[in-house]
C-alpha cells in the first residue's frame, strides 16, 4: 500500500424539502416557512389572441379523434417531448390513474414505469386519443384570448396562497404592469376580464420591465413610474410566467442590447448564442415585424442577477427571477430556452384543458418550491485536505418530497489561503458557508449553477453524454466491459425488467445521479494528467468520473443491488451504493511521486450488507475482483451488519512475518439499533477485520462475537495506527455501539503476572494476539473510532466522543467526550472508578489525573452529541457536536428567513488534550477561553481541517490557539 494524494471532498445538503427519516439524514429536514410567492403574469394580449382556432367542444372520451397518436396508447411527458408510456391504457395497474386517464384523457400523478402501479415518480400523461384530439380541427371553435382569460381568471379563484400580478403588452414598446403583485385576485380577473387583443408582442421588452419591477428600479417603457419592489423577504420566490401565442414583433428597444439594463450591466447577447447580435454588434432579426431572439437571454440574466439587494452574506443573498414559459397554439424553441435559462419550466397547450394543466403544474411546481427552510444549506465541512491544494470536489444532494433524493458532484478551486473559488476565480461560498447562486462550477456549461443540484457538474455532463457504459457482473467475465455485463435492455442475463433499466439508465426524475450522502468520492490520481473520481450514489450506481471535464467514464451496478432497483419506484427515499469508497495503490509511476491505482473497495451502508472490489488499474476496462458477503467471516456470530465502514487501505504484517496490503473494516451496523429500546446484545455486526486488498483473502485480524465474548454490539467505525512511522500498521481501535473501545496490535506484549503485569513493545510479528476491551462506559454510542496520541513521551490516549448519529433529533440521550490512556494491560475499564470528571472548565486537574486512568467531559446541552472524530493539533483536541432542538422554535415575526434555531445548533469545541481545559477566547478576547464556539452553520457532520494554521468548519474559519500548556508534554498524532 501506498499513502495516495487525496484532494478536498465536501458534502452539501440543498435546501431541504424532505420528511424526517428514522436516520441521521433526519438532521436535514427542519421546520418549513412558507411564504407567498410573487407570480407576475405576462398575458400577451396581442392581436393573434384574436385567432380562433381553440376547440370549443371539450373533450369527449367516446368518441375517437383521428390523428397521429395512437388511439389507445399513453404518452408521458419527458425531456421536453411526448413518448409513449404503454401501448394501451388498459394496461395500466394503477386504477385512479387509468379511471382519469380515459375519462378526461390527461392525468398527472405517480406511476412506476415497470409495472405500470401507484407510486414511483410523478409524470403527466395523455392518451393518444386526447393528443389527437389536441390537434384536430373543429367547425366550433373559439378565440385564443377568450380560453387564456377563462383559464387565468379560474386560476385566480382557486389559488390564494401565491402573491399575484398582472403585466401586459403596450402597443408596440414594451409592457406595464397592469396589476403589481399583492393585487387581490379578483381585482386581477377584473383586469384580465377587460383586455382586448390589440398589441405586438415585444417579448423581450417586457420581461426586461418586468425585471425592474422586481428590483424596485425606474421603469423604461413608462415615463415617470418608479417601481417599488414586491419583494418583501430575502427567502421569498418570485416568478414571471409568459403565455404567449406569438413569436416576438416589434422586440428590439436599446435596452436589450447597448443601454445599461440593471446595475450597469447590459443584456445584450447574455448566453453567447450568437443569434442576437452579428459580428459588427448589429441586431439580427429572425422573425418577421423587428422580431429579435433577446428573450432568452433576458431570462437568463433575470435567473442569475439578484435584482433586489437584501440578505447579504446569507444563503438567500440571490432574489433572482424565476420564468416560466407556455406556448399557446405555438411550440417554439425560443420558449423552450427561455424556461431554460429562465430557471422554470415550458408547457404547450392546445385546448383550453391543457392550458389549465400548464398552469397547474407551474403554480404546483411555485408552491413547493416557496416552502423554504429557513436554516441555511449545509457548509462546506466534509473535508479532506490534499497535497497540493489545488482543487475541491463538492457532493450535493437534494431532498424531495416523494421518491429518491437527487445528487451531483462539482469541482471548485482553492486559492492559497484555502478559500474556495468557481472556475472563474471569483468567490464560491457566502459569508454564512454556503454557496454563492451565482458561482460557476468547473465542468458547467452554463453561465451559474450556484448551490442548484440539478445545474452544471457531473449531472450535466452525464445528461449531454452521447452514450454511457454502464456495467453489473453477470459472473461470467470478470471484464466488466464484456458484452455479458453490460447493463442494458437486451441484456437478459442481468435478470432486470427492461422497463426498469430504462428507468435507471434515465435516472430520477430524468436527473442522472441519485443523491450522494456518505459515500465521500475518492480522487484518484493516474498520471499528472489523468484523474478520477470515484463515487457510489442513491440510484444503484457506483461511477468513475473523468476530473477533466466532468463526464462519467463508466458506471456500475453491484449485483446484490439489481434485485433493489425496483424500489426505485416507489414513494420513498433508499439506500443503495451508499458507503465510502476505499482505494489501494500499487507499484509508483515512473518519474512520479504517484502510484498505480489497483483496487477500489465500496460498501452499500444501508443500502445493504456487502463490500465490492474492483481493478481499476485501467480506468476505462474495469473489472470485477470479489465481493465481501455478511458471511465472510462465517454464519454464525460472526455475521456482518450494514457495511457502513470507510476502508481503512493500510500495509500489516500477516503470518510468517510477510507483509500485506489490506483494507480493515468494521463488522457494520445492525439496524435493531435504530429502535427506541435496541435488544441488550446485537446479532450482527459485531466485529473488526481485515482482509488481502488485492484477493479478499482474510488475515489474522479478524476478531469477532465468535472468538471474543466482549463483541456484543455492532461496529461501524475502525482507525489504524503505524506506531513508529515504518509503513507498517500495529495498532487498531474501534468503538461500538454500546460505548466500548476495543484495541488490537501486533506489537503490544504483556509481560508478567498479576500486579507486575507490563506492556512491552515487541516486533511485529503478524500474530495480532493482542486484544484488549480498553472501555466500556455504557453511555451514548461510538459511531466514530477513537483517535490516538501520545503524551509525556509514553502515554497513549484515545480521543472520542459519544452520541447517537442514527438519530440526531434524540434530545433525551447524555453524552461525553472521553481522553482515555491506553496503559494496555488486559483489563477493562469502568469509567466511574477510572476516570476523572472534568466538565467544569474552569477546574484544575493536573494532580488529580495522576491517579486516573484518563478524563471524561460531560456535553451538557440537551441531546447534544458528537458528530465528528477528533482532530489532535500541537497539543489542542477539535471536535464538532450537535444539539437539536428541544422544542420547535418560532421564526422571527420580523424576519421569516433568519430564523436558525430550527435545526439545532452546531459547535467546535478546542480543548487541552491533557484535561480538556479551554485554550481559546475564539477571537473575542472579552469572553476569555472557552471550549466552544457557535458555529454559524447548523449540521456540522465531519471532522474540522487545519490548513495554513488555521482550523475549518466550513468556509468559516478561526486562528489555530497558541497553547500555553504544549511545554509540558511531548504528544504526537497517531492517526
């Protein structure tokens, strides 16, 4: 094994708007605030909505309407087009959707595509029967603008909770605001009720006035009117929603394109499309009557510009435009990339029923999106630093209500202070740690993807891939390109409904990659020029990413994961290729400080109980090695839990004195420990091993129940130690989940008997003989292994911290922070006799902890619980906990974004490694030491970093503390 370069990794959670989970996840879901949205409608009301050509007759599910839709078949919405669904309706298991769909001919509910039952993702659908009828002629029909103003003004009946305006067309430059938003709703239909269709239709200019509406600015189409904004909160989501017939005319005033639009920025050509403008910077005019193409950019630069300054250095520091676009008797690409740029959606609509889905599923889509929580996004915490510095790579996921979670992976830059920088080196994150709206990720081929899971990165690569590898292993070949493990519809061998593959091959909600939660992506380095990311994701697929531009290499299917892929749709959010990935190195690269990739090693977490191990010594043919099976061990006590565990990829001595690379793991969770009252012993889960990294091969560390009557409880969580820095890995620890620490090592002896008993230092040997339960406490559950250090020259001390991650909203659990010395005699611990209480923080212990075996700090907020191992710097201990709240907590009448108590309170603690004594005043020397500080984000989840003498939660940072005790001992960090 060799050490590999690793580079920064973070995990970020997306503004939540998922149920509580009975796991830790459940610390991403908070009390929502709902706020009115603003929606300003801009009705065309130009001449062409005089056109009567809508069907006056409404649809007649007897009847069969010629056309080229067949007759009985049903199509679903998807990626902008119509595809068929099934073939014919009857097929349908799903009874509420079968009954609407041949009644009214449309439907828009959850339905699996496998087997056509209740659930899964949502979808819109129509017959063949009523597309056709869509596009029939008819002798009875009626004007455009008389169904647009039944539709709205119907729409304005039914809604309340949704601030809506009405804007117009002037006749010829620009628009006005006819009604601002906050209007009452029959005011509004009044208004609408009036409108005769007389106009042009200058798109572009209107939404551009729209835009200074929004931003409190002086209007420019309507001399003397200075708006004032209708944004009342930062958090507060404001939309424009375009329903026009027409393509734009008369659409090319200056302010499209040369004037200063907003903040002394123009619009002119914002998306580089080149169909604005010509070379010498004269508008082009693709459309008859001074139509130009300005309205996507518009859009665009509404979607990424906050146009209304408020909430700085928070995470709603953006008020940007939100638009929505539909094609009324018209389907247009240019409405199509407006809703693109636009950040919104783009609907068609024929008849004055489908006109009402168009706006139903926007105004539905508006109301979700206007719950927000009003804690902030996750801050970049979950992360590893790298040997050069240069770049970070950021995990995203997404909660939705119903069905799986979305994810992404993006790549930032760091600059040498450890800030993070988009790809054109301007900021990433916000004062408060979250990420900037308008920053650029590289990879994306947008103008912003910000914090927006489902914009730029991997995910977008992955969308406009022209093709995509993706592999299970059948067991025939061990070549995971082979023709026999390609995951694909005409495989039969994979044993999956074809409908399914389809479906992941899709991905959730035609998004590409499922939500990224523990499985950390691991970089790997080829040569200076070539590296990949690996990672496992919440849609059954572990992938390689190429870091050059983002594109997914290949994709893979564990095989005990292909019997789960149907759950994909139901309602829920699972657990599928969830656990950190693990990779051993072999031989180095000639003429670099590199080593070639050979083995990467993943687990499932929850999403099930094995390991995977793949050659990836070539990226681009990877193939299967073995797999790690909860029987590995055996099948009794020996069985193995959830394979939660981060494999440790150390070298150790095996028998006969050789030397092995191996990964070490933990014997993974059992989920009776989910429960409110686990059973006093676990069934599985409950040991520690190791196994060849390049054969699966087990070694001689394998302790568990079997062999040692100690293991009763799962273990999750392992560290290794190579005690005198020889390459070699001695020493290894874990916790479970009952509180115990257990040590094993191979060059630990003891020597003696009864009370002159001692502990020597022996040679490695490969025998691991020496096994040692070191603590049992009884109080609070170890889901992160102990960090080792040593202190006065000789005394090694174990530092942990106890509380229940599975459950973090716990507020009733008490938990500790422990330094325990490791005298390594056979004999167990029991903290009330053996260690010292040191909660008081202004107490000193110095003598006292000469006769202990080590201290204890109480966490004394309620439910407060440490979700971090412990990070030993020059002399200090860090570590991060959460409290959650005691009782709901209410938003701040004043301002309903600034509300953070919801989520509970994040801390980082700094204490003396000797008694935990605080060693910093945290920057405010008026408060003197303390062992904590506040931290301005809520979930911190991962161990801090210390970069550039500086410690990091976050993108909040503190100057490491000088300790004025490191004189008196001699310490250094084991692991």
């Amino acid at each position: 094994m060799r050490i590999r370069h690793t580079w920064w990794l973070v995990t970020l959670v997306l503004l939540i708007s998922g149920p509580a989970l009975a796991d830790d996840t459940a610390i991403y879901g908070t009390q929502p605030v709902t706020l009115e949205p603003n929606v300003l409608i801009m009705f065309d009301n130009s001449g062409s909505m005089s056109t009567k050509d809508v069907p006056a007759e409404p649809y007649d599910s007897a009847t069969v309407y010629s056309g080229a839709y067949e007759t009985h078949a049903v199509y679903h919405r998807k990626n902008q087009n119509w595809k068929k669904l099934t073939d014919h309706v009857d097929n349908i298991v799903c009874e509420p959707v079968k009954n609407d769909l041949k009644e009214n001919g449309f439907d828009k509910d959850n339905l699996r595509t496998k087997d056509l039952t209740c659930g899964g993702n949502q979808r819109r659908m129509r017959t063949g029967n009523y597309m056709n009828y869509e596009n029939s002629s008819f002798s009875e029909n009626r004007t455009r603008l008389s169904v647009a103003k039944e539709v709205v003004t119907g729409l304005l009946s039914d809604v309340t909770n949704v601030r809506f305006g009405l804007m117009v067309f002037h006749s010829s430059q620009g628009g006005y605001v006819r009604d601002t938003c906050g209007t009452t709703n029959s005011t509004i239909s009044s208004h609408i009720s009036g409108l005769t269709a007389e106009t042009w239709t200058p798109l572009g200019e209107t939404l551009a006035e729209a835009g200074l509406y929004f931003a409190g600015a002086t209007s420019h189409f309507n001399n003397g009117v200075a708006y004032t904004s209708p944004i009342q909160h930062s958090c507060q989501k404001n939309y424009v929603i375009i329903i026009t017939d027409g393509q734009p005319t008369k659409d090319d005033n200056s302010i499209l394109y040369t004037a200063n639009y907003y903040d002394n920025k123009k619009i002119g050509d914002y998306n580089n499309d080149g169909r604005e403008l010509d070379s010498d910077g004269n508008v082009k005019y693709p459309y008859s009557y001074s139509g130009t193409d300005f309205l996507d950019d518009v859009a665009g630069f509404l979607y990424d510009t906050d146009m209304h300054a408020m909430g700085a250095g928070t995470s709603f520091e953006k008020q940007n435009i939100i638009t929505h676009t539909i094609g009324f008797k018209l389907d247009h690409d240019l409405l199509s990339r407006t809703a693109i740029l636009g950040g919104g959606s783009y609907h068609t609509a024929n008849t004055a029923d489908s006109l009402k889905e168009a706006f139903d599923d926007i105004i539905s889509t508006i109301v979700e999106e206007s719950t927000v929580f009003v804690a902030p996004v996750v801050p970049v915490n979950r992360v590893k630093r790298t040997a050069d510095g240069g770049f970070i790579y950021l995990a995203f996921f997404k909660p939705l209500q119903i069905g799986e979670w979305l994810g992404n992976l993006k790549k930032y830059g760091l600059d040498s202070v450890g800030d993070i920088l988009d790809s054109t080196g301007a900021a990433a994150v916000n004062a408060d740690g979250t990420m900037k709206d308008n920053s650029l990720s590289y990879w994306t081929q947008l103008t912003t993807d910000g914090a927006d899971v489902t914009k730029g990165g991997a995910g977008e690569r992955i969308q406009t891939q022209s093709s995509r590898n993706v592999y299970t292993y059948t067991g025939t070949s061990n070549d995971l390109t082979d023709a026999t493990n390609s995951f694909v519809e005409t495989n039969t061998a994979i044993g999956v409904d074809t409908a399914l593959i389809t479906e992941v091959l899709n991905g959730i909600n035609d998004w590409p990659i499922g939500s990224i939660i523990h499985s950390e992506p691991t970089v790997v380095h080829y040569s200076s020029s070539s590296t990949m990311i690996y990672f496992g994701s919440n849609d059954g697929l572990f992938r390689c990413i190429n870091d050059a531009n983002g594109e997914e290499v290949w994709a893979f299917v564990p095989p005990g994961q292909l019997n789960r892929l149907n759950l994909l749709q139901d309602n829920n959010n699972d657990y599928y290729v969830d656990g950190p990935p693990g990779v051993d190195y072999g031989v180095r690269l000639t003429g670099t400080d590199l080593f070639t990739p050979e083995t990467v090693l993943v687990g499932e977490r929850r999403g099930g109980s094995t390991y995977y191990a793949l050659n990836i010594t070539n990226y681009n043919t990877p193939r299967w090695k073995y797999d790690i099976e909860n029987t590995h061990l055996g099948a009794g006590a020996e069985v193995l839990g959830q394979s939660w565990g981060t494999p440790e990829v150390r070298t150790i001595t095996v028998s006969g004195g050789t030397t092995e690379d191996v990964f070490i793991l933990p014997g993974g969770y059992d989920n009776q420990q989910d429960s409110d009252t686990p059973a006093s012993t676990d069934s599985v889960g409950r040991a520690l091993f190791a196994v060849v990294a390049s054969s699966g091969a087990l070694t001689p560390v394998k302790v568990h129940a079997g062999n040692w009557s100690s293991m009763t409880h799962s273990i999750v969580d392992v560290s290794a130690v190579d005690h005198n820095a020889d390459g070699i890995t001695t020493r290894i620890y874990a916790g479970d989940m009952a509180g115990q620490v257990f040590v094993l090592a191979d060059d630990v002896a003891i020597i003696g008997t009864g009370a002159d008993r001692i502990a020597e230092e022996v040679a490695p040997a490969g025998t691991w003989s020496y096994k040692n339960r070191l603590f049992r406490s009884g109080l609070g559950k170890i889901f992160y292994a102990p960090v080792a250090s040593d202190i006065e020259g000789s005394i090694e001390v174990l530092y942990f911290g106890t509380g229940n991650r599975a459950d973090p909203l716990d507020t009733t659990e008490s938990n500790r922070f422990y330094g325990v010395y490791n005298h390594w005699l056979d004999t167990d611990l029991t903290p009330a006799n053996d260690l010292l209480d040191v909660s008081d923080p202004t107490g000193s212990y110095d003598e006292a902890l000469k006769a202990t075996k080590g201290w204890y700090m109480n966490l004394t907020n309620p439910g407060e619980k440490v979700v971090s191992q412990a990070l030993v710097d020059s002399g200090v201990v860090y570590f991060t906990t959460y409290t959650p709240v005691v009782t709901g907590v209410a938003v701040p009448i004043d301002d309903p974004c600034g509300g953070t108590g919801a989520r509970g309170t994040g801390r980082l603690y700094a204490v003396s490694m000797l008694d935990a004594t605080p060693v910093t005043d945290w920057g405010n020397s008026s408060s003197g030491k303390v062992r904590s500080t506040t931290l301005p984000a809520d979930l911190p989840i991962a161990v801090p970093i210390i970069k550039n003498r500086k410690i990091y939660v976050g993108a909040k940072s503190w100057d490491l503390p000088e300790n004025d005790r490191v004189e008196y001992f001699y310490w250094k960090q084991t692991r």
